[in-house]
C-alpha cells in the first residue's frame, strides 16, 4: 500500500527503512534540487545517510551535462558528488553506443553532454550537415540538401534546446538509411519554476512521428532496462539491498519496481503529487513504498 509509509510516524519510516538498506540510488532534479536551488536540506541528508554508511548513487535522465559537468554542479550547490558516482542518460546512451561498435558515428540531436559523454567513450561524433543550422529552407530544399552521411550508424536524441524541423529532417533520414535510433530519456515535459517545459520525450516524439513509430529501437534513461544494467552491472548495486528515491513514478518508481528495489521512495519535492499516487494506485498502476515530503524526511 503506497500511502502506508507516508501515514507512519516518520521516525518508525527511517529506522525501518535504512535497516533494509546499504544502497540509495537517487534521483537528481526533485530530490537533491530544483533547477538551481537546493531542496531544504537535502545537502545535510546526503551526509547524514554517508554518516551511516550508506552508498550515493545519483542516476539523473538529464542529458545536457557530462558527468565531470555534473561534479562541477554538485559543488557548486554545496553537495559533494564523485563522478563515479554519477549516472546521467547521455553517459548511458554514450555507452550503449560504444558497445554497438558502430564503425562509424553519431548523429546527435541534443545537448553537449551527450558529445562529451560519447567523446570519452570513444566514440565519433557526426558534423551537423552542411547548411549549418538554419531552419529557413523547404522541404523540397532539404531533400537535396540533406542526404544522410553513410558514416552515421547511430542518432542519439535527447532534450534539444536548438531543435529544428531540418533536425528532424536529417535525423529521420539517417534513420531511415538505417542507423540505430537511440534516446536519451523519454520524459515528455519537466518542470523548471513550477512550469512544464517540453522535455527530451517532445522531440523523440517528433522525430518517431515523422517515421511513423511509436518508440525509438533503445531507450537508455530511467526506467530502461539498459539503465538499470549500468547501475547494477557498471556500479556494482545490488537492488534488492537499495532504495531508488526520485519525485517521479513514470521513470523513479517505475525503474525501482521493474529492478525488484528493495524500497522505493516517492519525495513529494518534485513532481507527483499525493493525489498521483493515490490515481495510480486506484488505476493499479505502479506506486512507491513510501512517500515523504523530502529527502531529508528519511533521515532528520
Ligand atoms: N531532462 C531535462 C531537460 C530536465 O530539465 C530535467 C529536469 O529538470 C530532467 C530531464 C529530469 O532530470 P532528473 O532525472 O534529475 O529529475
Ligand atoms: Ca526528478
């Protein structure tokens, strides 16, 4: 029952549940922050739950940043993160292409984390097509302007703040042409100062409609089986000793429930809500173990 957590005295919660546990697999946005601003104390919890032994992982589907991007933002917050310790969806995604063994590139539709990631992977990044950027030609004009470089095995697309219709042009037909069409995550919207703003999902979803498909061929954020691979198999996390804590049930909870975690944690600092929660356990879909307010509700 999901809300049985919540109702508890909040102390019988923590004890009983970092007993069960030597792992926290967290989720960033929502729970460690919001945007740019801490969530109260937060910052006093992670150390309070290292204090006590426990292991941090933080497991964002925020492909903008690299991972050593991801260390500079933590301390800049006043949170202390090494960058193994760090799993983003473009390191993910960077991964899943290396092992493919291309020979050949990556088209990306997305921010730099996603080249720097496949960079240290090693693996090629495509050129944007000749043109450059600029949206102001016809479609007829792009049939001839933006013939899929045959070197392109894989396009990998994440939340694109420049995303244009020739991105999607080129990416469906590097596609079409056969390279392996990857996402970094599927979240359709985020919430950035209490707004939804459309998310990496909108311009997946874009380009699966110009292809007429319903979903790229691998999803590598939460809650893909491929991230659960890394974080088990790459960081070594044994599930059914840990705790995914996250403000979603789509791709948090989800990821926690398909990984058989031991406890899943919904913070209520993000973006479900009590009535989410209570909607899904009415519709059987998936609910947390426990709901608290905020991070720190575990541990203070
Ligand atoms: N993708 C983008 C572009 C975002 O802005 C956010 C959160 O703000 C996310 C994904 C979700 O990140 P997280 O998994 O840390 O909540
Ligand atoms: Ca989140």
């Amino acid at each position: 029952n999901c809300t049985r957590g919540f109702a508890r005295p909040k102390d019988t919660v923590s004890s009983d549940l970092l007993d069960r546990v030597d792992t926290f697999v967290l989720d960033c946005d929502g729970v460690l922050w919001e945007g740019a601003t801490p969530i109260d104390q937060s910052i006093d919890a992670l150390r309070e739950l290292e204090r006590l032994g426990k292991r941090l992982f933080f497991v964002t589907n925020n492909s903008a940043k690299s991972r050593s991007a991801y260390v500079e933002k933590f301390a800049t917050l006043g949170f202390e993160a090494k960058q193994e310790q760090i799993i983003t969806s473009a390191f993910v995604a960077a991964q899943h292409a290396a092992s493919l063994n291309l020979n050949g590139s990556v088209y990306v539709v997305g921010g730099d984390g996603i080249r720097d990631e496949l960079q240290q992977a090693g693996v090629e990044v495509a050129q944007e097509p000749p043109g450059g950027l600029e949206p102001a030609c016809t479609a007829e004009e792009f049939v001839n302007d933006l013939v899929p470089d045959s070197n392109i095995k894989a396009v990998i697309v994440g939340c694109d703040s420049s995303f244009t219709y020739r991105k999607i042009c080129y990416a469906s037909r590097c596609i079409q042409a056969g390279a392996v069409f990857i996402s970094t995550n599927l979240d359709a919207g985020d919430m950035h100062g209490g707004v939804l703003m459309p998310g990496a999902g909108a311009c997946v979803g874009a380009i699966c409609s110009a292809l007429g498909r319903d979903e790229p061929d691998v999803n590598c954020g939460k809650p893909s089986s491929i991230m659960l691979s890394v974080i088990r198999d790459s960081r070594g996390v044994d599930l059914s000793r840990a705790a995914v804590v996250g403000d979603r049930l789509d791709t948090d909870i989800m990821l926690g429930v398909t990984g058989d975690a031991a406890v899943t944690v919904l913070t209520l600092s993000g973006v479900a809500t009590v009535e989410d929660v209570a909607q899904a356990a009415a519709d059987g879909g998936v609910v947390p173990t426990t709901v608290v307010p905020r991070l720190s509700a575990l541990v203070f």
